[in-house]
C-alpha cells in the first residue's frame, strides 16, 4: 500500500495520523489499489462518528472529498443540525449539500428513512459522478445490529450485518469503536451534535445501545470481525450456488430448479435465486421460503406470490418447474 501522505504544513500529533493512516489501510482494502485517486461522498449527520469520519478523510484526501447531510425533517434540532454540518464546511472549504426527500417518509418510520437517505445519497454521488459514499457505520453499530438479527433468527446473510461494502457505499469504521471516534473529534475540536432519536427507547435499537453500555461482556470489535467473516461466508456460498447452476445443462432456463442432493443452505439458495430470476419483482422472507422448501421437498405444489412451483416427473427426480399462475376470472354479476 502507498503510504498516505499528510500535508506538511498540517503534521498531526501521532495519534491522529495513526488513524489517519489507518483508515487508508481500510479504504484501500474497500476500494482497492487505485483508491488514492477516486472521489468519495461523505454521509455526514453531525454525530462525533460522522464528524470525525469527515476529518479523517479531508485530512488524508484534501480536495477528493465533498460531504452530504440528510435533513428528513422528521424531529425539531434536524435543520439546526444541517447548518451546522455546513457552516464546518464553509470554514474548512469542503463542499457541501442539504439532501431534503421531496415527499414526507412514509411507512415503517426507520426502515423508510434509511431507504430515502440512501436514495438521497446515491442521487447526489451520481449528481457529482462520485466513485464512493462512505458512512461512518462503527463497531458498536455492529454489535447492535448483529444482536437484532440473532433475535429475528437470520441466517448467514442476516449475520453479516452492516456490511463494509455495499454497492458504492464503503463503511471503513466498522473495525472502530465508537469511543475512540468520539475522543478522536474531541482531541481536533470538532462541532458534534447528539441525535436525541438515539437515545428514544420507544426504538428496538436505542433500547439495545442502552443495554449495552451497561456490559463489558460482549466485545464489540471482536463482533465486528465476525460479522465480516459470515459476509464472506456469504458471499462464497453465493458463489458456490452460481458454479454449480452454471453447470445445469438448462441453466439459461430460469423456469428450471434443480437439487443435486445439495446440502440445505446451498438448495435454498439455489431456490431463492431460480424464484428472484424469474420473477425480479419478487420479495422472499426466510419463513416464506422454507415453506416453499418444505412443499417441494414433499411433492406438493408451491406458490409464492403469483409463481408455482411443480415437481416434474417421479418422486426420485429432483426437477421442479417455475410458471406463473393463471389469472382468476373475474365473477359475473348476477
């Protein structure tokens, strides 16, 4: 790895270029060799974690980084917050946007939110043909969201996490503890602010972040490192699923499911992956399609939105076919 340089009118003590050297070993890991020489997008909310993501990354690519704050409107103090994010940013001349959604959130109030800030996000990355957005995601928002997916039964896929890379969006913190980014925006004297949602207990998570400040049990950054290895767990298993449908001889037949005497995790992506070709719209719940599984595995038909799935030939012949089920027509009035 190149060695990030720091600008020498702007030496750090060493703690500070430790991290800032640091998370060039992090982004060269997510963005590979030529990380040096792409632009990034920072997501910043005005939280210690974000601030001192937005300083490392100034600090070690002056002139490559430009930062984003999304402002739902959702909680009185969010508008206040933005202006200060862009009043930093003036003074340290790091070009700035407010990303407002244009309609109000709707649904699932976090779950909405997060959509529509990576929507957000995302619109504005290709407004300013950025390579990267980087979040400032941490080892204890790890923890946190590996604890949630252990209580709603995920598999492999649900266990990974946060994960580090995600399309164009790179989460270089995840090894960091939240702590240290709070110390580290202390020691530079950086504005921060407290989103008071985080600490709202009517909210699964901040009920979990309360419960765990009180434990010294659970090691956060030892979570971290975990959830990365079942994301690359997934991923090979992702990859095992497409050499083996690769050798299918219909293999181009998205119509065709076929069992090899798989073991039971490698099926069910093999199902999942044949039902999301087929039909791209579909959405798959990990209890939906065990019970699409549990259908196949008995000869029954199964069905899963408007898609059935038949066995095709005897009970020793693993070969199920996809189609669409046919309209109901319509009753006559009498």
């Amino acid at each position: 790895m190149c060695e990030p340089m720091l600008p020498p009118q702007k030496q750090k003590p060493a703690a500070e270029t430790d991290a800032v050297y640091r998370l060039g070993r992090q982004l060269e890991t997510l963005a590979g060799p030529d990380w040096q020489r792409l632009s990034y997008g920072v997501a910043v909310s005005g939280g210690p974690d974000s601030m001192a993501l937005l300083w490392l990354m100034v600090t070690l690519l002056p002139g490559q980084v430009r930062a984003a704050t999304v402002d739902h409107g959702l909680r009185q103090g969010s508008a206040e917050e933005a202006r200060m994010v862009a009043g930093f940013c003036e003074r340290d001349h790091i070009p700035h946007a407010i990303l407002c959604p244009p309609t109000p959130i709707r649904g699932s109030f976090q779950a909405a939110a997060r959509a529509e800030r990576y929507r957000l996000l995302d619109q504005w990355r290709e407004a300013h043909a950025l390579d990267h957005i980087v979040t400032a995601h941490h080892a204890d928002d790890q923890l946190e969201t590996l604890i949630m997916r252990i209580n709603r039964s995920s598999g492999v896929g649900g266990l990974a996490a946060i994960r580090a890379r995600n399309g164009h969006v790179l989460r270089p913190l995840l090894g960091w503890r939240r702590a240290n980014l709070v110390a580290l925006a202390l020691e530079v004297d950086l504005p921060f602010v407290d989103d008071p949602s985080n600490a709202d207990v009517r909210f699964d998570r901040a009920r979990l972040r309360k419960e765990l400040r009180s434990q010294n049990f659970l090691d956060a950054e030892a979570a971290a490192r975990s959830a990365g290895w079942l994301a690359d767990a997934d991923a090979a298993l992702d990859w095992t699923v497409d050499q083996l449908v690769a050798r299918w001889p219909d293999a181009d037949d998205a119509g065709v499911i076929r069992d090899a005497g798989y073991p039971a995790e490698i099926f069910r992506r093999v199902v999942a992956r044949r039902l999301c070709a087929f039909d791209p719209r579909l959405t798959l719940r990990g209890v939906t399609l065990d019970g699409v599984i549990a259908a196949m595995a008995d000869g029954r038909r199964a069905m899963v939105g408007s898609l059935l799935i038949d066995r095709i030939g005897g009970a020793d012949e693993h070969f199920w076919r996809i189609s669409v089920a046919p309209r109901r027509k319509a009753r006559r009035s009498r």
